[in-house]
C-alpha cells in the first residue's frame, strides 16, 4: 500500500498442519506448532527473536498479517468466507498500527508480541464491525460469491472475528483491561446501528452520528488498548483516545468525500456536507492538541507522522 504524504495536516515535529509430532531443531513440534518438553504448544509466530526497534509501516503490517493469517486458518467454508474475505480485503491495518504506534509511543519495549497481538485482535475486531455495516447496509461486495454474502453467512463469520478477536486479547497480560475496553467499542457499535435508519438518506447530523458509533468508537478503542498496554495513566489515556477518535473520524469522512457517491450509508449522497467538513476540521484539531499535550511525556512523533500520511486528501477540508 502507498500511503499519501503528510501534506501539513498533522504536523510533524522530526505447511498445512497435521496430527504428527516430530523434532526441528531438537524442539518438539505438534500439528505445526512448536511445543515444549512438557508438551504444551507455542505459536511459532510469537516464538521468533523479540523486537529491538520499532517496526516501519510496512513491517508492521506484514507481522500483522502473518498472525491474522494464523487467527483465520479455521475460517474455511462458505460460511465463514465473509470473515476472510472482510479482514484481507482491509490490508492497510490503521486500527492495527494505531494500537502498535499508541503503545510504542511510551512503551519500554516497541512492538512487542502483546503488542502485536493486540493490534491483530483489533483488526479481527474491524473485520468484524464491517461485516455487522455491511449486512444492515446491503452493500454489494464485487468478487465474493453470492451465497457467502448471504444474511446467515454474515452473521456467522461476524461473531467467528468478534470471538477471536476477544480471545486473542484474552492471552494479554492486561488481557481483562483490552477486553474491557473492547466491549465498550463494540457496546457503542451495536446501539449505533441499530439506531440507523439505512432506508433514508441520512441527514448531516445523522452521518455526523453514525461516524461518531462507528469509526470514532473504533479508533478511540484502539488507541485506548494501546495505551492499556503502555501502562500510561487514565489522563494519559483519555488524550490517546481522543487522538483515535478525531483522526478515525477524520479519516472516514475524508475517504467518504473521496468515493464517487459520497458520505451515505444508503449510497446517496448528503444534501449538505458542509457540516461534517466542518466536523472533520474541528475532530483532526482536536487530535492535534492531545498529540501536542502527549509530546511532552510521549515520543508521539511517529503516531502523528502515521496519522498525516494515512488520511485521504480533501483540499476542501484543509
């Protein structure tokens, strides 16, 4: 993926498995997994030498993927395609980096196992939410057979990423504190849309709203875990979190202006968007000042490099 350029909105300051067991290396290893001598597994993702530095974009995403990839080796069939096909689709991984870049922001160790998990169990979590938007939506998703989008394929591949997404936060340390500040995401998430009204074309305050439940919880949620897992105080959280939420926001309502049919969930456009240029300005200036309080006890330089550069252009919201 090529990520556009900052352009000044976010200032910068600088083999299949099987049921045989068998030895590699003078290490045991059952139905594909590394175990110890007292036979309990080991992910041989999570095994691999512990990180010194801290990963760029791309390596991120690509040790994301490697564990998505692990998380969504059961997810085969019709059934289940919609949770494959939702979460590979997706392969920029924002939710994913915004948990790692909060964390490593103040964390001793950046990109750590936990805090690569975490951003995977968070992006498990965005398969998830796209795939409950979508089905309430009835958007058409070109290139997947028909009968893996149909309402019970949906509705099962969704809970299979929601349920994998709590459980790989549940191996955390702070796995109790994530699923605590997961559940709260995807509280806002189901009461926003099952209070959209997806027959109509939504007015600016709706949209303004649905936003607010759907990538501003998402974003807030990500950069709140991340800030969980850098033991960061409840202040200190609060300002992450509404850096997630205002450059989530932002990022949407740009990516919206910038499809042919506009911000709508019903695929029409808003009669006046305005408003939620307006929204989006006063969100990325709010982001803006917590990133500019977090500089004095965080190393948020690449958090805001990441935020700039990942975010649509849309002259008319500068």
């Amino acid at each position: 993926m090529q990520y556009a350029s900052n352009a000044g909105r976010f200032p910068v300051a600088v083999g299949p498995a099987d049921s045989s067991e068998r030895r590699r290396g003078g290490v045991a290893v059952r139905n594909g997994r590394r175990c110890s001598r007292d036979g309990r597994d080991h992910d041989p993702v999570e095994d691999r030498p512990p990180m010194t530095r801290e990963l760029s974009l791309t390596e991120r995403r690509d040790a994301i993927d490697d564990r998505l990839e692990a998380a969504l080796e059961t997810a085969r069939g019709d059934f289940l395609l919609p949770a494959r096909t939702t979460v590979v689709d997706r392969n920029d991984r924002w939710y994913g980096q915004l948990v790692a870049l909060v964390a490593n922001s103040a964390a001793d160790a950046p990109d750590s196992p936990s805090i690569l998990r975490a951003a995977t169990a968070m992006e498990l979590f965005r398969g998830y939410s796209l795939l409950r938007e979508r089905l309430l939506v009835r958007l058409d998703t070109p290139g997947t057979e028909a009968v893996a989008w149909e309402s019970n394929a949906a509705l099962l591949a969704a809970d299979y990423l929601q349920t994998a997404a709590y459980s790989t936060l549940g191996s955390l340390t702070d796995g109790r504190t994530c699923i605590e500040r997961l559940a709260t995401v995807s509280e806002r998430l189901v009461e926003t849309l099952a209070d959209a009204d997806f027959a109509s074309q939504p007015t600016p305050a709706a949209y303004r709203s649905f936003v607010d439940g759907t990538a501003g919880a998402l974003g807030a949620g990500a950069a709140g875990i991340g800030a969980t897992l850098a033991s960061v105080d409840e202040q200190q959280r609060g300002r992450f979190e509404t850096v997630g939420r205002g450059g989530s926001i932002e990022r949407r309502i740009r990516s919206d202006f910038a499809t042919d049919t506009g911000p709508s969930r019903s695929g029409h456009r808003v009669r006046d968007d305005r408003q939620l240029r307006r929204y989006a300005r006063a969100q990325r200036a709010a982001a803006t000042r917590a990133l500019r309080t977090l500089s004095s006890t965080a190393d948020v330089d690449p958090l805001r490099e990441f935020l700039g550069r990942t975010v649509p252009n849309d002259p008319e919201l500068r």
